[in-house]
C-alpha cells in the first residue's frame, strides 16, 4: 500500500459515513512500466451502471496518493493508466504490491472500494553494492577453507530476484552457492589448490550474479584475492664479493658503496637488515656507517692511505620475520691516493683605496701562496682572472705583487673585485682563488652637469613674492666635497636686474620670485645659473634660465567709446519700418590679458520688451530679430554683458536705450542691415594684393609724370584743380593730397575684414585716370571725360564704399570686418569704433547706405563735414575727434569721393571706378525697386 489518503479523500468519507450507501470491492490486476492509456478495467460494467450514467452521477476515483496513476473514461467506463506505475518505487521490499481506490457515485450515493494489484516486471538487473571486494587468504591456507563473498541485491521480487552466482574460471578457487527457499541467495569461496605468494601475490576473480527473470539479468563485481606471505625465503646478496674504491680525502657521509639483499618473502618477512660484523679487533663501524635499512656504506671517519690502503668488512642481511633469517657477505674498500690540499692564497694590501689618479706601476699589494701537499702536488702557479686594469708580478717562487696595470676612473668603477686564482700541478690540479677588493677614491675630474642644456620655467601672474618657482639640479659624478654642488645667480644679464627679481638658494637650488609678476608689463626674461663643487680646486659649469611669464585672467573687458561702461545710459535710433536684422549699433570691448583670458563674448542680460533685438556672440553687433509691431515699446533699455573666456570670467556691462522712431527721416544716424558674405578668404587676400600693387604703381607712374611735367612746364597752366598726390608710407597707409590739403588712408591687417575711412579730397582733374577693380577681380582704366562746366567747389563731403554696390556704381571685393578697432592719431585715445557712426547729422558727421542699395547691400557711405554747400565747418564738442585723426584697421579699399553742391547729394557727380552713366541706370533702378517694395509693406501694413 501506498501512503495515506489526503485531506480531500477524508472529506468524501465523511460524506459517505452520513449518507445512504453500499459498499463493494472491485480488483484488477496490471503489470508496472505498462503505456500510459492501458486500459485496466471496465468500472461501468463492473458497477453495474451505465456508461452515461456516470458523468451525470458525478463519478470520482479518490486515492491517496500524491500521483493520480488511474483515470476513468467516461464515454466508455473503462478504467485506464493515467501515469507511469514503478513497483520498485511504490513497494520497495515488498512481495505484493497493491493501489487501492475508492469508487464514488451519487444519486444515490454509493462507494465501491478498488484494488490494484501491480505486477513486478523484470527490469532491474542484480546489483553489488561495493564495485569490488578483496580478501586475504595466507598462503599457508589449507585446501577447502570457505571464504564469504558480497551477497547482490535486486530490486525485482520473486522469481525475478537473484537466484544463482557465477565465479570466472581459474585453478585456485571455486563457487559453494547456497540457496536458503525463502531467503536470498548466498555464494562462498573454496580454496582449490594451495597459494604462494612467491608466484602469484594477487588472484583476481569475477562474481557474477543473476535473476531468475526471462531473459534473465546479470550483475558483477571484482574479487581480488591478496596472499598473504610466509616467512619461507632466506635474505640473499646480490654478490658475494664487494669492492670500492674511496679517496683518503672524502668528508663524512661520502658514500661508499650501497649493498643490496633480496628476500622473496613480502612485509616483515622479505625487508632485510644490514649490520657490520665485528671480527678479532677491527670494527669496521669505527671508520664507517652502515645504513642498516638501505644498505649505504659511508664514510665515517678521516682515510689515510699511508695509514691503511685497503680495509676488508664483513656483512649481515636479516629479515624481520618472527623467526628471523639471516645472509652474510663481503666489503673490499680501497683507499685512493689523491691530491687533497689545495693552494692557500694569502694577501697582504699596501695601499687601499687606490687614488684614480695614481700611475701605472704602483704597488696595490702582496700576494703569497702555500700548499701542503709535497712534490708535484706542492708547486703552484698563480694568475688573474677577469678584466681589470691590474696585473700580478712574481717575485721570488710563490711570491707576487698586485701593481696598477692602467688609468683608474672612480666615476666609471669606483671599486674593483679583483680575482687571483693558484693552481698546483698535482693530477688532477687542486686551485683555489681570493678576491681582492680594491677601492678607489676619488679626485675632483668632473664639473657640475645640468640634466637640462636650457631650463625654460612658467610662472603665473601675480604669483605670490617669496614662492619657489622652480628647483635646479646639478649633478657632479664626483663624491663627498668633491660633489658637494652650490648654486649662484650670474649678475650680468642683459635683460633685466636679476636680482632684484629673482633670488637662489645657493644649498638647494630652490628659485624663488622676489616680486609678483605682471604679464602686461614683463612677458619673459632671461638668467644664468652657476654650479660650482667644493673641491679643490673648485669646478664650474652655467646654464641658462628662460622665465616665462603666464597670463591669468586679471583685467575685466574695456568697453570703447563712443559707448561708456555701467553707470551711464547710451541711446541708439532706429526706424519703426526696420526690417529684421537691422543694424542698431556695435559694441566694442578690449581686455588687456591675452589668450582665452582676452577673447570676449557679447551677451544681452535680461532682455526686456518683446525680445526685439539679439547680439552677436563675437561680433558685438546688435541687430533687430523681426519687423515692429503696435505692441512694441518705444524705448528698449538694453544691457549688454561684454565676458572674458578666463577662469573665473571677468565681465563688463554697457546700457543703450534704443529709440523707435515712427519716421526715417527723425533718425540722426541710420545704419541698415549689412548680411556677411562668406569667401575666401585666403582669394580675397590675393585679389587686393594685387589691386594694391596695380594701383600703387600706376599712382607712382603718374606721379613722377606729373612732377616731370611740372619742372618742365614754364607757363604754370596747372589750375588748382591738379593731380592729388598719393603717398605711401611705411606703416602701410596711403596719404592723398591736393595743394596745401593732405588725406591718409589707413590700412591693417589686425583682423580678417576690413574698415576703410577716406576723408576729405579735391576733385580729380577732368584728365586724370581712374583705375576699378570689376567683380572678376580685373584691372580696367577709365578715362573721365571732359567738363565745359565749371568745376564744382570741393566740399568736405566723404563716402566709403565696403563691397559691391547695386548697379555696378562701385565693384570692389572689401568686406565690412564685425570686431574692427578704430585708432585715433598721435594724442587721440584708442576707441571701439562701431561699423557705421551713430552722430546727427547737424553734428558734423553720416554714415548711411547708399539709395537703392537694398538690405543685402554691403556699401556704406562715410560723410563728414557740414550740411550745405559752403557751410563753414562745425566745431567739434568735447570728446570727439576730427576725421584726420581716424585710422580703421582693415583690407585696403578704393576710394570714392564726391563733389556736393545744392545741399543734398548730387549723385550724378559721383565720381566712380567704371562707366558714370552706366552707374546712374543702375542707382535709378534699384530706387524703382525699393519704392515698389516700401508700397508693398505698406499695402500689407492696412
């Protein structure tokens, strides 16, 4: 039976012992490892109930059983295997095997007991539980002694059990099997025929069981017979003479011999012991020792073969068996004459250590040699052995002298190991070698090295006075005061007064800074450094010190005017019809540091309004994001932060009210929208160095032509209108001039893009030539023609022209620089000057584009000078400064300059490098253009 019934199956008992029912037992019978869906039996015939019947009276099959082994199928009421049935594992050590059920139905409620008999089935085979058994018999067992054998299991019951043993075949053993009925069946060993171990010390048998199964199965397991030995073998030595042979010299414990004795018995019985024999009055175990386990003869006390050449030792073999047999045998030991003493080397040192600087030839000292030995074994010959700048002079016989034998140099080998080896002439010879040390001292032969040939030392600004900057080393290959290295400002540097900035100290080499530095003021200079040893006399070598001097971020951003810094309000104008990216102003800032400490960046802090206007991060300009509207602000209060890269960023702010005026015309200083054209920049570079080069030679040329013509004209026909004279000067600025009137224009190459100012000139003579730089970057002349009117009055009116203008007035290749700083003359401050001039124009000053230009336009137009023609000139106001004393850093530019008359501009007049009427169709269309362009905003505007 299995094991208890569950919870459930209680639970339906208790049912049934409440209820009305009948109980019966039903038996089936079935066979273990059978398929799952063997059917068992029919339980609706066997209940007498119809097979539909079941389902509706709710059959249940309630086992305990933790596996459900049965179900039932309904439709046709058998009973079959639902999972796989081991009788091995549901009724281990068991002869019958049973599952018992519990049949239930209700409607009526009845319950019929079922049993499962569960038949074995042969599949298990015969097992041993050891995978082999050994036994130990003696070999003077008697024939016929039993021995007990492993006894095999099976898991399998009945006939399919074991019943019978097999032994593999052999001729000392055979098989007794006895069969108890009922109990198990057992097998023991009976000895055949008598053992000896001396013949075969291990028996292996094999054991077999097998069960009475159909076909029957089989299980084996390995028996090892171990004969155990009698002592029936006497010790026996492998010769009957022994003979060896030992020098006189052999220390103790120098093996002499090993004897070796065989017994043929095994343990006690077959292990030998060794022993002297004592014999009159020699005892062997005075001069030698015997291993009494191994059998090693060795020597135990001094040989002398003049004493005794030979000695003749008797020897015993004994095993350990309880009746112990015992050998004897021979040992002839030889004693052999041999060269035992080797040469002994004394020396005797002279001089020790050895100056580095001492001559070839001096005595380092005294070497003697001895050997006991007599005869050849005595005479001795002595030499060195390895490289060393030393050799061995004989003296008289076994005498000699160590002697300096080359140049000594301490730092290259400040001591020497020098080996002499004496050999004497006995066969075979005996040597023995000394080693000599030999130390060198030292002489001062080396000045003080510097590990570098030039020290180059970074130190920041504003490093603290008394800091060490840097530590010099200088090493001397020398010892004690001969290395003992001080240091030393050289006082004759041509830079600066060393001292006074920098001191050393002379034991460590420590440089330590007597002032703070100022990288604005002192970027790097230059000292000498002196090492000299304490010798005698003393040596000196000099390095040279190059101090650098590292910038920190210690100076704020500068803001140029014309804008101040925090703490005064500036105010820009701007149209309320301004498109997007309209130019409002430019903010310019410089910082005294260098590097990231010096590269600025331009910011709006807190923008206020509608988010008008933005600010380019590196150009400062502030440009218009989009077109007004009614909701916008007339007055925008701008400030803009101006920050350094440095660490920690240093900034400065600026204010500007920006205006919005409802018409252009209220606008004192316009400025427009000038988009950047990215070139090349390294093209444009080429271009106006040939434009230059063109130019400045066909002014020379006309130059000297004029001036030629002047010596040799007597009539003095030039009228005031002559040729300007154009200079160039070596700063790479051009100077115009006409009569007692002179104009620079400056140039230079601080940044990649160009601002040019020309001011004030006369108008060229009606014969003059004019050079134009076209867009494909050519050279054409143009021939003015002439004029019957009177020439104009030269007016102080000024233009520039940056790059293309719209109709082909002007072509040049000059772009607008966005960082550019404006330079005033001798006397006149440094000034940010933006792009285009914010002045009125009742000021004295303009900058506007020109009509017609567009947005895109990069031509602007500089106007100096009073408003009307014959206006006297305004006197300039505090702070300002006049035109002559602007220098714009940028590209070269060609000059356009222009006559003004009747008060407003006279663009008919304007004179230009290419075809003047060409010009005016081209201005006259763009102005069709833009007012087409202003009625369309308008149109959209309502």
């Amino acid at each position: 039976m299995g094991s208890g019934r569950n919870n459930p199956a209680l639970c339906w008992l208790s049912v049934l012992l409440l209820s009305d029912w009948a109980a019966a037992q039903i038996s089936y019978s079935v066979s273990e490892e059978v398929d799952k869906g063997t059917v068992v039996g029919n339980l609706a015939k066997d209940l007498n109930v119809n097979a539909r019947d079941l389902q509706t009276r709710n059959l249940n099959i309630v086992s305990g059983y933790s596996k459900k082994y049965f179900g039932v199928n309904f439709k046709t009421g058998e009973l079959y295997i639902n999972e796989r049935i081991d009788r091995e594992e549901l009724c281990p050590n068991t002869l019958k095997c049973t599952l018992n059920l519990e049949a239930i139905l209700s409607s009526p409620m009845v319950l019929h007991r079922i049993e499962v008999v569960i038949a074995d089935l042969n599949d298990n085979a015969p097992t041993f539980i050891e995978k082999s058994h050994s036994l130990n018999i003696s070999e003077s067992s008697p024939i016929g002694e039993h021995f007990l054998l492993p006894l095999a299991v099976d898991s399998d019951i009945g006939s399919n059990s074991v019943k019978t043993y097999r032994l593999s075949t052999n001729e000392y053993f055979s098989l007794d099997v006895q069969s108890g009925g009922e109990h198990s069946v057992s097998a023991e060993l009976v000895l055949l025929k008598a053992l000896d171990r001396e013949k075969q010390a291990v028996v292996k048998l094999t054991l077999t069981a097998i069960d009475g199964g159909k076909p029957p199965k089989t299980g084996s397991v390995q028996i090892d017979v171990n004969v155990l030995d009698v002592n029936d073998n006497t010790p026996s030595f492998s010769k009957t003479l022994y003979k060896a042979r030992v020098n006189e010299n052999a220390p103790a414990g120098s093996l002499v011999i090993q004897l070796n004795a065989t017994d043929l018995d095994e343990g006690d019985n077959g292990k030998a012991l060794y022993s002297f024999v004592k014999r009159a009055n020699f005892n062997p175990a005075d001069v030698f020792f015997i291993n009494a386990e191994t059998g090693e003869v060795t020597v135990r006390a001094n040989l002398d073969y003049e004493a005794q050449p030979v000695y003749e030792i008797h020897v015993q073999a004994t095993d350990r068996g309880s009746s112990p047999r015992s050998a004897n045998g021979k040992l002839l030991v030889e004693v052999v004459d041999v060269n035992d003493n080797a040469p002994e080397i004394v020396v005797t040192s002279l001089v020790n250590p050895v100056r580095e600087d001492a001559e070839i030839g001096s005595v380092v000292a005294l070497v003697t040699v001895m050997d006991k030995d007599g005869g050849r074994n005595g005479h001795t010959n002595c030499k060195l052995i390895g490289s060393a700048p030393f050799k061995l002079n004989s003296n008289y016989k076994n005498y000699y002298s160590l002697i300096v034998d080359g140049t000594l140099d301490r730092e290259e080998c400040s001591s020497y190991n020098v080996t002499v080896m004496a050999t004497d002439e006995g066969k075979p010879p005996l040597s023995s070698t000394n080693i000599i040390n030999v130390q060198v001292s030292d002489v001062n032969d080396n000045k003080p090295r510097f590990l570098e040939s030039l020290i180059n030392i970074y130190v920041k600004e504003n490093s603290p006075v008394g800091a060490r900057i840097y530590t010099i080393t200088a090493v001397d290959p020398d010892v004690n005061e001969n290395a003992k290295v001080t240091y030393s400002l050289d006082a004759e540097s041509k830079t600066i007064p060393v001292s006074s900035v920098v001191n050393i100290n002379s034991e460590t080499g420590d440089i330590v800074s007597l002032q703070s530095f100022n990288y604005e003021e002192l970027k790097t200079f230059q000292f000498k450094v002196q090492a000299t040893d304490s010798g005698v006399p003393p040596l000196s070598s000099n390095v040279t010190v190059n101090v650098f001097i590292l910038d920190e971020n210690d100076n704020s951003p500068a803001i140029l005017a014309p804008y101040s810094e925090h703490g005064s309000v500036n105010s820009e104008s701007i149209p309320y019809s301004a498109e997007a990216g309209y130019f409002v102003a430019k903010i310019r800032a410089v910082d005294a540091d260098s590097g990231y400490n010096a590269l600025l960046s331009y910011h709006l802090s807190e923008p206020k309004g509608n988010n008008l206007f933005r600010i380019g991060t590196s150009t400062g300009e502030i440009r218009t994001k989009r077109r007004m509207s009614d909701n916008d602000l007339k007055t925008h209060p701008l400030v803009v932060l101006v920050s350094d890269n440095g660490e920690p960023s240093l900034s400065a702010t600026v204010s500007i009210d920006v205006l919005v005026l409802e018409s252009a015309a209220d606008i004192q200083t316009q400025f427009r929208h000038v988009p950047i054209k990215e070139e090349s920049f390294s093209d444009l570079n080429l271009y106006l160095l040939i434009a230059i080069v063109s130019v400045s030679l066909i002014f020379l040329l006309s130059l000297i032509t004029l001036i030629a013509v002047k010596c040799h004209r007597t009539d003095g026909a030039f009228s005031r209108y002559s040729a300007p004279m154009i200079t160039t000067h070596p700063d790479g600025s051009w100077s115009y001039s006409k009569s007692t009137q002179q104009y620079d224009v400056c140039f230079s190459s601080d940044t990649l893009k160009s601002d040019v100012v020309v001011f004030p000139a006369p108008f060229p003579p009606v014969d003059a030539e004019l050079i134009s730089i076209n867009g494909g970057d050519t050279f054409t002349r143009t021939q003015t023609l002439p004029s019957k009117e009177k020439p104009k009055a030269p007016n102080a009116d000024w233009r520039y022209s940056a790059s293309l203008r719209a109709g082909g007035v002007m072509q040049s290749s000059v772009h607008m620089e966005e960082s550019s700083v404006m330079q005033g003359a001798q006397g006149v401050l440094v000034q940010n000057w933006p792009t285009a001039s914010s002045a009125a124009d009742g000021e004295g000053g303009e900058v506007s584009p020109p009509m017609g230009a567009g947005v895109d336009s990069n031509s602007w137009h500089f106007r100096y000078g009073p408003g009307g023609p014959g206006a006297p000139p305004q006197h300039l106001k505090p702070g300002e400064v006049p035109p002559e004393a602007f220098i714009i850093p940028g590209s070269p530019a060609i000059i356009s300059i222009r006559q003004n008359q009747g008060g407003e501009d006279d663009k008919s007049d304007f004179i230009t490098f290419g075809k003047k009427e060409e010009a005016k169709k081209k201005k006259k269309k763009k102005k069709e253009k833009k007012d087409k362009k202003d009625k369309g905003k308008d149109d959209g505007d309502e």
